[in-house]
C-alpha cells in the first residue's frame, strides 16, 4: 500500500538508504581500516574544492568517508549525516516543506561528478538527512 501525501504517492519516491557518511581523523587511514580490516571495497575518490571524499562498499552497503576539518569536532563513531536515494528529488523537497522541517539547503543542488541532485535538511531529532537524485 503506497500512502499519499497531498498529490505525491510516497511510496515510489523514497526508494532507500544510499549510503553512512562518516567523518573520519585521518582518510587514507580510515579507507585502509574499512578496505583491508572490514572488506569494504573502494568505489570512489571525489574532490569537491577542499573536501574529499572516498566512497567504499560492503555487501550493498555503501560508507561515504569524509576527512573532518579542523572546524568540525570528530569524536569516535560520529556518523555526520545518512542518505536516502529518491525517485524525484523536487517532489521530495516538497513533501518535507510541507512538514515544516529545517532544509539545511534551499533547494536541490546539482552535483554531477556523483549525483545529479543533492539535498539536506534535519529530521524531527535535529538529525541531519540527505536526499541523492541519480
């Protein structure tokens, strides 16, 4: 059974988890933990400007690495944001508006070296959710 919301049909447009980012002290360390202690499977390396990412996989699962900058407190396991693939990325962001939750970003914004679109906004626990458009 699909639930509507307005004129969305909600079960064909959240499709699943994508991936965990984790940020991480040390990125080559932590791509060699996950690949060669875990048996995660390095898929990709991004540069976005100063950010860089590593994606690996694991049975389906997919863990984004991301290095924390000196601004951002890393503690152990802190797990900065997970994501939810969507069908429709604009049909999405308007069923979160009209939940009034806090959009981190105002709209969908284009990534395409990794996704087409990309969103953020928090979830009722303040807990950060990002939504990925292939």
């Amino acid at each position: 059974m699909c639930l509507l919301w307005g004129v969305f049909e909600i079960g064909n447009l959240f499709l699943g988890l994508d991936h965990i980012n984790i940020q991480t002290r040390d990125l080559e360390n932590s791509v060699k933990f996950y690949s060669e202690v875990l048996g995660f499977t390095l898929v990709n390396r991004v540069e976005l400007g100063s950010i860089k990412l590593v994606f690996l996989t694991l049975g389906g699962t997919t863990v984004e690495l991301r290095e924390a900058s000196e601004r951002v407190s890393c503690q152990d396991g802190v797990v900065d944001h997970f994501t939810l693939r969507v069908s429709d990325i604009f049909a999405a962001v308007e069923v979160l508006k009209s939940q009034g939750l806090e959009l981190i970003t105002p709209e969908p914004v284009a990534i395409e070296s990794i996704y087409r679109y990309i969103f953020f906004f928090r979830g009722p626990s303040g807990e950060k959710i990002e939504l990925v458009q292939s």
